[in-house]
C-alpha cells in the first residue's frame, strides 16, 4: 500500500486544480450571462451554469480530500 502513496498525493493535487479550473469556468460563464454578453440566451440560465459548476467543484474537492485523509491514515497505520 505504501507503493501507492505517491500517486494518491500527486492525483490529490490534480483533482484540486481541475475543480479550481471548474469554479474558475463557472464564474466566467455565468458573469458572462449576467452581463448579457451571449445574445439569445437569458440571464437567469447564468445562475443555473453557476450552482452546477459550484457543485462540481465541491465534487472534486471533497474527492481530493478524501484522497489526502487516505494518505494520513496509511502514514499512520504504517508507523504502527
């Protein structure tokens, strides 16, 4: 189990990045409708793409943290 340690951490870090790059995507887009900037769409489907891509960043996250308490609890087992 100790082999897989170093994956665990590196694909923490990606899963991370990939849900700030999401929240980053949602911001951007959903501003964009607010503003009225993509004509033939309404402004209220900017708050719909905004909770989806709030929920998938939340996703990933929680995923990337329990992928770090994974690697705590093999640390700490492994001292034993």
């Amino acid at each position: 189990m100790r082999k897989y340690l170093g994956f665990l951490k590196c694909s923490s870090v990606v899963i991370k990045v990939a849900a700030w790059i999401f929240l980053f995507f949602g911001i951007v887009g959903s501003a964009s409708l607010f503003l009225g900037k993509v004509p033939g769409n309404p402004r209220w489907l900017g708050a719909v793409i905004l909770v989806f891509y709030t929920f998938m960043f939340f996703f990933f996250f929680f995923v990337a943290k329990i992928a770090d308490i994974l690697v705590k609890i093999i640390n700490a087992i492994q001292k034993d």
